[in-house]
C-alpha cells in the first residue's frame, strides 16, 4: 500500500507466493557463479545477500545518499534568472501559474503542508486519517479489511518557494522484519493559495491468516534536497472484516 500497505499490496511483496521455476533457476545459478568466483566465499556471499532482504526495522534508511544539487534562488530571483532565454521564460511562468509576483516572498526555503491524508476504497466512505502534530498517532491508526482495494489520497499546500521533487517514502515492518519500502515522485510544485491534490494508483491487500495481523510503519515526504515536511510513525491493522464505524 502506498501510505502503510503500499508494502504489502500483494502477497507476492510479503513472500506469500510459492517460488517460481524460474526464479530458483535464477537463484542456483547465481549461487553456482558465487561459488566457482569465490570459492567458499560464494557461500558467504550468499548468506549476506538472504539476510540483506529482511532489513529490520532498527535499520537506518536510504534517504542518507544525499544528492548534490545547486544553490537555491528565490521566486524573483528565479524569474530573472536565464531571463534572455525564451524557452525557458515560458517554463517558468507555466510553472509558476496563478503566483502573484509582484507579492512574491524573498525566500529560498519552499514550505510544504501536508493537509489531509485519506484512504479511499470502492463503496465505503473515505477514511480520513488525522495528523498529530508530532507524527506519531496513538495505537493503531486504521484498520482495513484483506483482499481490499484502496487508494491513498492527500492533500498539500506549498508556500514561499517552488518545491522541486518532491516525493513520497514508506517502509513497513511486521514483527520487526522489514516487509517492503517503496517510492512515489510527486513532482515540481510551484507555490500557491489552492492546495495541490494527489490520488496513488489503485493497489490491494493481502488476504490470508499470514497477512492479518499488526503492522508498523514510516511515511515521510521529502524534496530533492531531502528535507522532510513530514514524517508519520504508525500501527495498522489487516483484519478479516473493516473496522466499526
């Protein structure tokens, strides 16, 4: 699921499904390469690739490899930058929309709110989730039913400055074992008085006693600097029935 069961939309994504035949060929063949390269290594070599997959959830994540981008400019500053190049100029005021120039602030940080967050599911009402202030709701934060159909709606406001990439992390664990951790690039954005909203591709959950049960999660939303609007460490539930209403 996209918000906490991006990571186990399918079975296949918590190792439910049998192994194909072409993927122990796949893995005998590896191994057999490891072992002809290596040696004894080769099993070595084996055994930290197995353990590398059920990451745990003390485990750091791989937002650290920080990219290199160039200095920031502020709105005005951006106008008139490249300002001879006609193509560019275009580009920039299509980005830039319904933004009052003449009132646009000096400053080089972007500042992005998420406002709501939602699960949406065919034929039952959308489940709003609210937002502590500090990130971390209390006990379980929804429950959904298995072999269900959702998907993640939010909304967000961005003020001050254009927020380039901005993007979409979440990981989840289940008793400790990190099951999956997926990405979703939002875009470019520039600032604006409407909020931006953003509906995830359509996705499913598990079903079956394996997938029930209490997950734990991390979501955050950074930019392509990596710095973070927001970050939500939760619970979840996948039961047998939706949750009371």
């Amino acid at each position: 699921m996209s918000l906490a069961v991006g990571a186990v939309s399918s079975s296949k994504n918590m190792g439910f499904d049998e192994n194909k035949e072409g993927g122990e060929k796949s893995t005998r063949e590896t191994v057999e390469a490891n072992r002809e390269a290596d040696g004894e290594g080769g099993r070595m070599s084996r055994q930290v690739s197995e353990a590398s997959v059920y990451a745990t959830e003390d485990e750091e994540d791989d937002e650290g490899n920080k990219l290199e981008l160039g200095p920031q400019y502020t709105l005005k500053q951006q106008l008139e930058k490249d300002k001879d190049d006609e193509s560019l100029r275009r580009w920039k005021e299509q980005l830039l929309g319904s933004v009052d120039l003449n009132n646009a602030a000096e400053t080089l940080d972007p500042d992005v709110k998420i406002l709501s967050l939602s699960i949406i599911s065919p034929g039952r009402s959308d489940i709003v989730l609210p937002i502590p202030e500090d990130g971390n709701p209390k006990g379980s934060w929804f429950t959904l039913k298995e072999g269900s159909k959702y998907r993640l709606k939010f909304s967000f406001q961005v003020n001050n400055n254009i927020v380039s990439g901005l993007k979409y992390t979440n990981t989840v664990w289940k008793s400790g074992i990190r099951v999956d951790s997926s990405k979703e690039m939002l875009g470019t954005f520039s600032p604006q008085l409407e909020p931006y909203a953003h509906v995830m591709p359509e996705e499913s959950t598990p079903s079956g006693i394996f997938a029930r049960g209490s997950y734990s999660a991390k979501s955050k939303f950074l930019d392509d600097d990596n710095k973070s609007y927001l970050e939500i460490n939760y619970t979840f539930s996948i039961r047998k029935e939706w949750a009371a209403t």
